[in-house]
C-alpha cells in the first residue's frame, strides 16, 4: 500500500493551493476531493487580485488541479468517511483506504440554501453571500436580501453601508421591535414571506415570486438563512479541538491543530470565508508540514 506523505481531505481552493506548495516540495501527495464544496457553486469570484472581471470557482479549481497534477500531486475522486491515527493515518473512503503520515483537512463547509429554482445559476453573477467580497456589486442596483430572522437583518444592515435601499425578504422568526425600527432607521424594507421562484437571465436576477403571490423586482440579491453546515466530521473523529459552532481550532501561525500531524484550513477554520485566505492557508500549512517532514526524514 503507497504510504502517502500527505493526505489532504478537499480539493478546493484551500486545500489545491496546499497540493501546488507540497507538490513543489516533491513529497507524494493525495488529494481526496469529491468536487461538491462551495467554489464549485460560485460562478464569479470579484475581488482577487489579477482577475479584474471575476473568476468562477470552476476556473480556479480547474486552473489549480492542473497545476497540481504538473508537480506530481494524485487526486482520487473518493469521499472520506472516517480517519483513525495508528502509526500514521488511515483515511477510509467508500471505497478505498489511503495512509499518510499527516493529513490536512480542507473540508470547509456547506451553504444552507432554500430550493429555489435557478438560484444556483446566480450565484457569484446576481446572487451573493459575502458582503465583504460583493457587497460593491450592490452599487447602483435594486437589492433584496433573502433570509431568516436576525441572520437576514444582520446582512441588510451590513449592505446598508453602501448606501443602497435594501429590501429584507424575511422567510423566518418575527424580529423584535427594536430590530425592525434599526432596519427602518437605515432605509430598509421588510417583506415577511417565502420566495417561491425567482426569474433570471443569464445568472441575472429580475425579480422574485412570493409564495404570497407578491412579486419584488431586483437586479442583486444576498443570502443569510444561517445554518450553515461545517464538514467537521473528520476532525471530530481524530479530536481535534473546535468551537461553539463547529470550526476548527488551529495554531494562527502554523495551522496545525491540537493533534500532532494534523492540520487543517479553509472554510473549516474560523475566518472571513475569503478565497484569498484561503489561498494564504493552503500555503502557510504546506510550508510547515513540509518542515514536519523534513525532520522526520532527516
């Protein structure tokens, strides 16, 4: 059985940038990736440097797995289910058991979205989530908010900084009084109810169908229904240290977790949820597994 020097769980943009560092290293590399994690979701990343027009995830992931490949780097197209630390780390998938003598958990998490026809066409064009990459792309266009209770609020309130009407589709809890008049005070409507449908060109949003029969134009629209889902599985299994909500605890420095060999970054980690630090993680980690390695060969 090939005895891996690094296994690394997720091949999106976190873990395919820790592939390219450690496959430069010329270490024997596996990356076990599913290609079902958010940036394959995502069709316009806007605020990197060098694409000036966006990048979709597809592109990057494409770009990167290439790139992977060129240094050596295996992928297996196989969904890890469990991880037991033995002599080193044996990582089940369905079908399959691979052995690394560390890992690095790239796992990130997955979106809490209604299903709403043709909403996934949008995202990244018309449709966002994070107001700090593409809260700009607001500017100048009727925006909507589609969320539930204070997570949605809280989103309305943050975009309200770009000076723009916000228009709150409300699909959960009632908010408090309080709430409701801070919403009012920064020029924010609110709408209590589902969206049904919505319309769309091109990964453009037009408008949205109430199930209440209401129909609300808007050209950019945002998510916040919360409850997202953290693909921490893997780590719990092994220990590792977490927070209240599920994210992975790591040293700042190294991000390495409190179980030695096991590192862990992205999504997974609690950050920003930006696909530059992402990029920065993947990096950061390879360069000290690598510094692992190098003194266990030595």
């Amino acid at each position: 059985m090939m005895l891996y020097d690094c296994i690394i769980v997720g091949g999106g943009i976190a873990g395919l940038q820790a592939a390219i560092q450690l496959g430069r290293y010329r270490y024997k590399i596996l990356v076990l990736d599913t290609s079902e994690g958010r940036s394959t979701l995502c069709k316009g990343y806007h605020n990197l440097l060098g694409w000036p027009q966006g990048v979709s995830g597809e592109t990057l992931r494409k770009l990167g797995r290439k790139q992977a490949l060129s240094y050596g780097v295996a992928f297996e197209e196989e969904k890890a289910v469990s991880v037991v630390k033995k002599q080193f780390f044996e990582v089940q998938t369905e079908q399959n058991t691979f052995v690394g003598k560390t890992l690095l958990l790239a796992t990130g998490l997955r979106d809490h979205f209604p299903p709403i026809s043709s909403l996934k066409d949008c995202l990244g064009k018309s449709i966002y989530v994070c107001p700090d990459c593409d809260g700009y792309e607001i500017m100048g266009k009727k925006t909507a908010v589609l969320g539930a209770g204070k997570a949605g609020a809280s989103l309305s309130l943050e975009l309200a900084y770009f000076d723009q009407p916000i228009i709150y589709i409300n699909h959960g809890e009632e908010l408090d009084l309080e709430m409701q008049k801070t919403l009012h005070e920064h020029n924010i409507s609110i709408r209590s109810g589902s969206v049904a449908s919505i319309k769309e060109e091109n990964g453009i949003i037009k408008s949205a169908l109430l199930k209440s029969g209401e129909k609300i134009e808007m050209e950019r629209a945002f998510l916040a229904f919360g409850g997202n889902k953290i693909h921490n599985e893997l780590a719990l299994m092994l220990g590792v240290e977490h927070e209240k909500k599920g994210h992975v605890i790591v040293n700042p420095r190294t991000k390495e977790t409190n179980i030695e060999n096991v590192w862990a970054i992205g999504d997974l980690v609690a950050h920003s949820q930006q696909v530059a630090i992402a990029l920065g993680d993947g990096v950061q980690a390879a360069i000290w597994i690598h510094k692992r390695l190098k003194k266990q060969n030595s």
